[in-house]
C-alpha cells in the first residue's frame, strides 16, 4: 500500500464544485428570450415557451440558491474573504439596476422636458387623465417607506440577539409589501390609459410595472430569509443572506420614491410648454 496523498485547503477562498445550474440557467434565459419574441410577434408557441422558461429558470435559481445555502450554512465554505467578494457582487448587481432604471429616467424626462409636437408640446399629453398623486401612490409611498423601516428593524434585531423581535419585524414587512403589490394591482385596474397610450403610458408602465417586479423578487428575497431564520441559519455575526435582502429593499425604496417625486408628482403637473415658439411658427408658416 502506498501513501495516500489528501489533499489540504490552503487559502480561505472557496472553489466552487462543478455545477450544471449556469449551463441550465443560460438555456431558460434563451427560451424566455425566444418565447417572449414568438408571443410579441403573435405565435400560437410563444406564450407555452415563455412559460417554459419561466418555469425552468425558477428551477434553476431555487437549486442553485440551495447550493449556496448549504455552501455556507452547514459545508462553512463562506469565509471573510468569500463573504467579502459576494458583498462587492451584491453592490455592483444594485448598481446594474440602478443603471437599469436610469435609462427609464432618462426617457421620461427627455419626452417631458421637452414634449415633441406629436404630443402638442404639453406634459402630460392631451387625452391623458393622470391618476391623483395623493391617492394610491402617496399612500404607497407611505407604505414602502414603512416596510424598509421594519427592515432596518429586523437586521437592529438579530445584531443584538432579539430573535422574536426579528420574527416579528420580517412579518410586517412581508405584510407590507404584499399590501404595497395589492395597491399597485388596483392603481392599474384604476388607469384611464394603457401602455400604449403615447409615450406617457408607455414610460408609466414600464417604470412602475418593472418597479412593482423588482418589489416582488424582494418580497421572495425576504421570505425567504424568514425561513432560513426560523430554520436557525442565521446569528448575529453571520446573518450575509439577510443582510443582502436589507440592501436589496432599500433600493427599492429610493427607487419608488424617485418615481413618486418624479412621475405621480413632477411629471403630473400640466404645463404647457413653448406656446410662444408655436405661435412664432404658426404665424410664420409659409
């Protein structure tokens, strides 16, 4: 019998086994991607691929997700380093999102800084009945910025070893945003206009609704930490999954109330603009 050579970790870094879930992964993104093409373009197969997508990239995130919790929770793969590398992955995947919303931004106040005569030069277009901005959306905001404060209340929580006031913390804010999606369901059965009702429509759907989406990746986000609590995952010097949710929903806060402050108020405010440029034109017309 020879030596049997072992093989001894000697970094803190964790290497990763081989996985198929990236592989996996691409393939449901490029059956999304195709699915949504053959159902924007009117196939009897889009809307059956799509949801095939769907359903495989739930999968695939649900058992890589498990990976990663074993990898940490019970194999004590996530070091310092480790965990310091998946917080600067966690900032920058924020930070894509916040130039996500960016460009959304950027097209609402491009058409209503400057409204193109198509639209008669005024913001909001003529023929669109704005929703109230003291209705629904103020009481929106209210709630959203409530739940990041039960939030930040959860994470004070568990730091000094308070789990039931952890408990019930992540609760409220789970009740919350189910109530903040509830809100945003009856807005939209409540609009006058649809997406494609000229630019405004267009925009307005297109912030709140990928807002309203990214408010219920945090509501899993968030769900799911709640189990991992109560299943004994988390400590008070090791809680990086819940941690991660925290700064994921804070985002999500300072977005609503950029769009609060921007779209249901701002841009709601009719104005009429280069009225005297127009009549210089009209009467000028050859």
């Amino acid at each position: 019998m020879g030596n049997v050579l072992k093989k001894t970790k000697m970094h803190s870094f964790h290497l990763v086994d081989n996985s198929p879930w990236p592989f996996m992964g691409s393939m449901g993104a490029l059956t999304v991607t195709l699915g949504a093409v053959l159902y924007f373009h009117g196939y009897l197969s889009g809307p059956s691929l799509l949801s095939v997508g769907f359903l495989q990239l739930i999968s695939v995130s649900t058992v890589w997700w498990r990976d990663v919790t074993r990898e940490s929770t019970f194999q004590g793969h996530h070091t310092l380093n480790v965990q310091k590398g998946l917080r600067m992955g966690m900032f920058l995947f924020i930070v894509s999102e916040v130039m996500f919303f960016f460009s959304f931004f950027w097209a609402f106040f491009h058409s209503s800084i400057s409204p193109s005569v198509e639209i008669g030069c005024v913001w909001p277009p003529h023929g669109i009945q704005v929703l109230n901005t003291w209705g629904v959306p103020f009481l929106n905001t209210f709630i959203l910025v409530f739940s990041g404060l039960t939030a930040t209340w959860a994470h004070r929580a568990i730091c000094k070893s308070k789990f039931e006031q952890t408990r019930i913390a992540l609760i409220l804010t789970l009740f919350l945003a189910v109530m903040f999606t509830n809100l945003q369901l009856c807005e939209y059965l409540e609009a006058s206009y649809a997406i494609c009702d000229s630019v405004y429509g267009s925009v307005f759907y297109l912030l709140t609704g990928f807002h309203g989406f990214h408010v219920l990746i945090g509501t899993v986000f968030i769900l799911v930490c709640y189990f991992r609590f109560c299943s004994g995952h988390f400590s008070p010097l090791r809680h990086l999954g819940f941690e991660m949710s925290l700064w994921y929903w804070h985002f999500v806060d300072v977005v609503w109330i950029f769009l609060f402050i921007t779209l249901y108020w701002w841009g709601n405010t009719s104005y009429p603009l280069v009225h005297e440029d127009i009549l210089f034109l009209k009467e000028n017309a050859i």
